[in-house]
C-alpha cells in the first residue's frame, strides 16, 4: 500500500494488493519439518570452528550458565541432558538465523542467550534448534527462530535508535519469544488468552529468574490499556487485519509487527507517525496460527 498516512484497522485487500507486493521480493517463510535431517543439519552445524564450546568460563562449577545481557542476567538450569542442546548447537542455530539476513546484533545476542530447548518438550528438545515451528499443545507452536528474530529486529529498527522502554507481546505460548524480548527491551508484557499456556510460559520462565517480564492471561485483541503505551507491539497470531484497540496503544514512532492474513499471510510493520495516523509496510510471506478474540 502507499506510504500515505491512513487511519486504520488495515483492510486485508489493503494489506495483500498485488501491485504493491511486485515492488519487493517475498521471501516465504515456512515452517520445516521439525525431523528432517535434524541430526545431519544441526550437529554439522555444532561443529563448525569458531562456535562458543559448551564449557565455557561462564559456566559455573555445577553446569549452571549466568549469562549477562545488558543489565540483566538469565540464570538457566542445567542443559538437560539431551543430544543437540548445547551452547555449540544454540550459536550454530544464531549463525544460520544471521545466514537468512538478520543483521541486528542485539537480537542475534539474545538468541544466543535464551536456550530454546527449555520451552519445548523434553522429547522434542533434541529438535529445539531447528529452524522450524514446534507443537506446544492446544493448537499451537513455538515460532521459528528466524521469524522471532526478524518481527524483533524490525521492532527495534525505529526512529529511536532501538531504543525500547515497554514492549507488548501478543500470543505468549510457552513464553520463549517474551524471554528473547527480555533483552531488547526494558519492560515486556506479554498477554495469553489459553489458560494452561498461560501457566506453562510461568513454568517455563521461572527458573530462568528474568526480573522484566510481566505475564497476563486475557485477550490479547484488547492490549494492555492500563500499561499502555507501547514502544514496541508483537503479534504472534495472524488476524485479518491489526485490531485498533492495539494500534492506539503504541507510542509516537512506535512499532508494530504482525502477521496478517487467513491463508495467505503476510509479515506487516506499522509505524504510529501522529495521534491519529499510521504508515503500513509489507515486509514478507509468513505462516502464523489464527488470531483469535476472547480467553479459554
């Protein structure tokens, strides 16, 4: 669509216009399939020189990790004891991410740091650094690595040097995106409508002890008015268009990432230019469950 200010809920014919998707390569993003070569393509990842070995001089006597990030640390609990889920296999998962043309190194660092396999079942914990979308119950996925990396990288691409103070994260799941959040930003709340998915992203980040994430269960179509505004709002759902209520509650130069569509999905960027008025970009294909209303 033009780069015109427009007021918005977005139209999805406004969204998918053919024209203005001939303007700009599509890069289609899907899903693989999570066992697919898993142990010929990430273990020959591992071993590539120059990856961080799994006992480095930040691990601690006991194989507890205490990483720093900024100001603030994550102290995971011990790696479980599974193939394919050391440090080695994490920075192979990053160098592919930055491979597929994400260049924010803050974000590539926060990959780094939060260890996937802890928000996946155990059994599937030797396929958490695939580069797929993984089943967490009740009809939902943990995303990609490269699309959390790109929607978070795109966020922070804004006219505030990167700078985020309060992000929202809609769709917590099993809550690894929020703790990648945790390291870009200051504040990150982040909304669950399914109750059990809710407890299980508590279950999850516990352990880790990050001291700047705020977990609320409810429906995510309405935001977070009472912690509003936002500097940064990410969807992990696909609705037919960006629902208002969430659009006014980012900041001036704010910005938004979501998936928007019904079959075929497309990755869009909001920017919030005036109190009433906001600029649309499509960036790419994308592949996201349904953006739904209402808690369960």
């Amino acid at each position: 669509m033009s780069d015109k200010s427009k007021r918005f809920p977005l139209p999805l014919s406004a969204v998918v216009d053919p024209a203005a998707r001939k303007e700009q390569p599509k890069v289609l993003v899907r899903p693989q399939t999570a066992t697919q070569n898993a142990a010929r393509h990430v273990e020959g990842q591992a071993r590539k020189p120059g990856l961080a070995p799994r006992h480095s001089p930040q691990n601690g006597a006991n194989g507890q990790q205490l990483v720093q990030a900024g100001a603030l640390k994550i102290t995971p609990v011990p790696d479980r004891q599974a193939p394919m889920v050391s440090d080695a296999v994490r920075h192979a998962m990053v160098a592919r991410v930055a491979n597929q043309g994400v260049r924010d190194e803050k974000v590539l660092h926060a990959m780094r740091v939060v260890p996937r396999h802890l928000f996946v079942e155990p059994g599937l914990s030797s396929q958490a650094y695939v580069d797929a979308s993984l089943p967490i119950g009740f009809h939902q996925t943990i995303s990609q690595p490269y699309i959390v990396a790109r929607m978070i990288e795109v966020m922070r691409a804004n006219a505030n040097g990167g700078v985020l103070k309060s992000v929202l994260e809609i769709g917590t799941g099993c809550g690894y995106q929020a703790a990648v959040l945790s390291q870009v930003a200051d504040e990150v709340y982040s909304i669950e409508r399914i109750k059990p998915l809710h407890e299980l992203a508590k279950s999850n980040l516990r352990p880790l002890r990050i001291a700047n994430i705020r977990l609320h269960y409810g429906d995510g179509m309405l935001g977070l008015p009472q912690a509003a505004p936002f500097d940064g709002i990410i969807l992990a759902a696909a609705g037919m268009e960006v629902p208002q209520s969430l659009l006014e509650q980012m900041t001036i130069g704010g910005r938004l990432v979501a998936p928007v569509g019904a079959r075929h999905q497309v990755l869009q960027l909001v920017e919030r230019v005036g109190k009433y008025e906001w600029t649309s970009q499509t960036l790419e294909d994308c592949h996201f469950v349904p953006l739904r209303a209402g808690t369960v």
